[in-house]
C-alpha cells in the first residue's frame, strides 16, 4: 500500500471512531425512572374474570380475581401530567364466590400494576403497583353495576400516593345476576367506558 492509501485508510479509521465516540451516547435510551406527582385518567374498557365463576350462594372458600383495564390520562402533576395513557392488571382473590359479594364491601388481596406510556421526549416511567385490599360494589342509576377500589401505592411510579378507581359494568345488574343463576356461573364482566383513576 502506498503512502496515499494508508494515509487515507488512517483517516477513515480515526473518523469512524471518532463518529462513534460521539454519536454513541446520544442513541442510549435512558432508563425509566419512579415518577412523582399526580395522575388523572378515564377508564376505556377492559375486564374482571372469576375462577370459580361467581353463583347465588356460592360455597368455594378461595376465589381468583383477573382485572385488565386500559385508560387514558389527561391530568396530573409532575411527572404525572407526561401520562398518555396506562395498561393496569393483577389478580386479586377472596374467599367465597358468592355472587352476593358483587354488592358491598368485599374483602380481597393482591396487587393491581399500572404500566404507563408518556408523551415523546419525556422520562419513561416505572409501573406502579398498588395494593388493595377492598372492593366495593353497587348499582348506579341506569341499572349497571358499579366497583370501587382505593389503595396505596407501594412502589414504582406515584410511591407512597393513594390510587382510587371508579368503574362500572357494560351488562346490567339484572345480566349478572341472570349468570349467576346460570350452570356455569358469572365468569366474566366487562368494564365500561367512562369509569377513573386518579392517583394522588
């Protein structure tokens, strides 16, 4: 190789590391982190499954409760105002599978966890896990059946706030309580549109 030739290869070597060395950190993504402040968002739907499924006077002592529900958010303080939107799941369980529990205070553990998306060009954050330990159900005015849940938040994202949510079912109350008179049971309910979440 002539003295041209290396001394050209030379200098496309030293450009390449020095392009690398340069342009590397920028394409490294940054971490998420545990956001602070406060969240607001709107229920868009999602489900609550029952193993066993839920009947009139049922007798099993051990009940698995599957929640998934997506919402979007609008609100908040903080890191919480970069919220676009969140995916919240967990298993809950009691111990009794009567249908009567879905009126009333009905005592429950397990954890709920939120994963969020942001808005671009903000922190990523870490999902919030939330304990409950209640759930409360009623019948609002136009005959749907109504859930409520409060619990703190224990780690992740919001650490420490209170999350409250309010949901209500697509079927009436008169629906679910034709399943649960049915062979099988209430196995499903489906969540509206419309319900909230607010961690704060």
């Amino acid at each position: 190789m002539n003295l041209k030739k290396r001394l050209l290869a030379a200098t496309g070597v030293a450009t390449l590391v020095a392009m690398t060395a340069v342009s590397g950190p920028a394409f490294a993504a940054s971490p998420p982190i545990d956001g602070t402040g406060t969240v607001g968002c709107t229920i868009t739907g999602g489900k609550a499954s029952f193993n066993p499924g839920l009947v009139s006077g049922g007798t099993a002592t051990s009940e698995a409760i599957k929640i998934k529900i997506t919402v979007t958010c609008n609100s908040g303080t903080g890191d919480g105002a970069n919220v676009a939107s969140g995916k919240i799941s967990g298993t809950l369980h009691s111990n009794s599978n009567d249908c009567g529990n879905l009126l009333g205070p009905t005592a429950v553990t397990g954890n709920l966890t939120a994963k969020w998306k942001v808005d671009p060009h903000t922190a990523k954050l870490n999902p919030s896990v939330t304990s409950v330990s209640t759930i409360t159900g009623g019948v609002d005015g136009t005959g749907h059946a109504t859930f409520t849940t409060t619990g703190p938040v224990n780690s992740g994202s919001f650490n420490g706030k209170t999350a409250n949510g309010n949901a209500s079912t697509t079927q009436t109350a008169a629906d679910l309580g034709a399943a649960c008179s049915s062979s099988k049971g209430l196995k499903k309910i489906n969540i509206a549109n419309g319900g909230s979440l607010n961690i704060s």
